[in-house]
C-alpha cells in the first residue's frame, strides 16, 4: 500500500476572528477545532502522516492548540513559509511583508514530502468523502497521457454558499471527459432565495449556477509537482513588474497553468458533502451547530482523539 501524507495550509492564520485567530477557534464540544476533523478524516480514509505548513511566529501556538494533541495519534511533521525563502538569483523587495501565496506554501514541503499528497486550507471543514475519494485516487494506477496525473475535490456550489454575505468561489469547467480544463476565480457570489447570484467581471450581477462543480483548494498531487511547482515559482518571480509587493503565486493559477500547457491532467472527484468555514464571524455559530449534529449522527466521537 502507498504512503500518503495531509498538507494542511496553516501559514495564512493572520487573520482575526473576534479575540483570537480564527482557524483556532474551538468549534467541537471538547475545544476541537476544524483542523481536528480534517486531520481525523485523514487518518480515517489512510492517510499516514501530517504536514502543517506554518509561519515562525505561528508555529508555537500552532503546536499548542493542534500539533501535540495529533501527534499522539498521527506522525506529524512542519515546515515553515518564508517570505524570504526564495530562489537564487531573486531578492525580496524591501517592502513586501507577505510570504508568496498558496504555491509557495506547498513549495515550502520539497524535501520533506516524498509521497502522494492531498493539500487543505487549514479553516475549511471538508466533510469525509472527499478526502477517502482523492486518498483512493492517489493510490490507484492511471493512464494518462500528460506529464502530470492529479485529481481535486468538486465540491456543488450550493454547498459552500454562507448566509452572511458573499464568498469567492473557483467555479471548474470540465471537458469532454470530465477532465478539469480551468478554474474560473468568481467573485461576490451570494445566496438568494432562487439559488445564487455573481459578478460577471464586469461589476454586473447576474444568476449563478447551484449546481456547479467548484474548487475549495483540495487537491490530490504525486510527488513530481513539488518539481514543477519550483519551476514555476521561478517563473513567477521572474515575471514580476518592478514595485511589484503584492501578487502572489496561487495553487490553483498555477494547476490551471499546467492543463492549458497540457502537461497536466486533473480528475475532478464529485463530492456531495457540505462545505463550511469560518469566512465571516456570524459562521461560528452555525459551524458549531453543523459539528454538534454530525456527531449526533454518528459521524464523529463526542471527543474526537479520546483524552
């Protein structure tokens, strides 16, 4: 059987929700937090360690709250993020403050990860069967004939909507084959009453489809992209306009990169499983009720790791 390894996406916990961070906040009955159940479906589906992707500054409180709880049941590893950590050849400018973005976080694994690999954001909940779903795809054999063979979690539009205002969505189109052909960034998409609405790039409002298949940053990747991953940092890096202190190098942007060259194919796994997070401070609530009634079904122990 394969060795498989959870990247979880911790280096961006900066931003503040009430008094603490939010993807710290305490959501389960014995202050578990979202990160706890996806690690827990991790290890459920057979995944065999953890990787969290983290700042300096970070990585105390980080272990505190999570780490050395998991790592009593689960062989845990961590990297850190620099914003320094560039490569040769290039400077950080002077007044950047900001690490690289999500491609950079996933970079930051080289030398560490060395299986097939499944990357999370660290503060959203993803339900069970996508992560048993892209552990068995990474598993299998596939024939393909691109340079490149990974899958992603599609998750419907309808359920990753909050009722609190509007979210970004990264709507998938498919081909023929149900293949991921590109990853359209739509913005201010809001529930209504008739299903959702969305800005068209143009400032317009216009219907969104429910039904769609939209990526929440869930990717099953082989080891080999850590390659090409540093390839296209230093494409990105050298394609930067001097001033430059805000762009970022995205996962997504540079998986769709990888399909329009056709070195990449990308499995798009169906979840019906209902997406939720924190994006604004009125989900907790909501998001604590969602955990209390999963565990009412079954689907989780009232204490997650047992202490």
């Amino acid at each position: 059987m394969k060795e498989t390894t959870l990247v979880i996406m911790a280096a961006g916990m900066g931003s503040r929700f009430g008094e603490g961070i939010k993807q710290l906040e305490p959501m389960g009955p014995n202050k578990e937090i979202i990160m706890d159940y996806s690690v827990y479906d991790a290890m459920e589906a057979g995944f065999n360690k953890v990787v969290f992707v983290t700042r300096s500054d970070l990585l105390d409180i980080l272990k505190e709250v999570i780490g050395n709880r998991v790592e009593k049941k689960f062989p845990v590893q961590y990297v850190i993020q620099e914003l320094s950590d560039i490569p040769e050849g290039f400077q950080v400018p002077s007044d950047r403050t900001k690490p690289w973005g999500t491609g950079q976080a996933v970079l930051s694994c080289k030398g560490v990860v060395d299986t097939p690999f499944l990357v999370i954001n660290a503060d959203d909940y993803y339900g069970k069967d996508a992560f048993k779903l892209i552990h068995d795809y990474l598993i299998a054999d596939h024939s393909t004939d691109r340079q490149y063979d990974f899958c992603m979690a599609g998750f419907i539009l309808g359920n990753t909507l909050s009722d609190h205002g509007g979210v970004t969505r990264g709507i998938c189109v498919l081909d023929e084959n149900g293949k991921l052909a590109g990853v359209n960034e739509t913005k201010g998409i809001v529930k209504t009453s008739k299903g959702a609405t969305c800005e068209d790039g143009k400032g317009n409002i216009v219907p969104c489809d429910v039904h769609s298949h939209v990526s929440m940053n869930m990717w099953g990747f082989t080891p080999d992209f850590l390659d090409a991953l540093e390839e296209g940092f230093r494409d990105f890096l050298a394609g930067l306009e001097e001033g430059d202190t805000n762009s970022e190098f995205l996962l997504p942007m540079f998986v769709d990169a990888l399909i329009q060259n056709g070195r990449a194919s990308v499995s798009v796994l169906e979840t019906k499983d209902k997406w939720f997070g924190v994006t604004y401070k009125e989900d907790k609530p909501i998001v604590v009720e969602s955990i209390r009634r999963l565990i009412a079904e079954g689907k989780y122990p009232n204490n997650l790791y047992g202490d």
